[in-house]
C-alpha cells in the first residue's frame, strides 16, 4: 500500500489518507489472520463453533 505525497500536504494529512486507504483496502484483518499459522482443522472448528453460537443467537431472537 503507498500514498503518494501533494504539494504542500502535512504529515498529518498524509498518514490520515495512508489509514484510510488500508482500512479500505481490508488489509489489516488479513495481516492479523496470518501472524499465527492456523491448521485446517482448526479453521474448520472456529467456523463450527461460530455457526453454533450464530444459530443460538438466532432462536433466542425468535423467542
């Protein structure tokens, strides 16, 4: 990810649109996902894991 410099722009500025442009481009959430090497089969049970807690969410709404 770059940013190129304006004439006349402040740091400020500059780091603010640098922020932005990341925050656009989704980077960070996938930065984070691979800090830690996760095995399939772990990935596999944190979806199972959140479907069940989705799924109760849902029926407690319900009632």
């Amino acid at each position: 990810m770059s940013v190129e410099l304006r004439p006349g722009e402040g740091q400020d500025s500059i780091l603010r649109r640098f922020r932005k442009a990341v925050a656009e481009a989704r980077i960070l959430p996938i930065v984070r996902q691979k800090r830690w090497f996760t095995s399939k089969s772990e990935i596999r049970r944190i979806k199972r894991q959140k479907a069940i807690r989705k799924a109760q969410r849902a029926t407690m709404e319900q009632q």
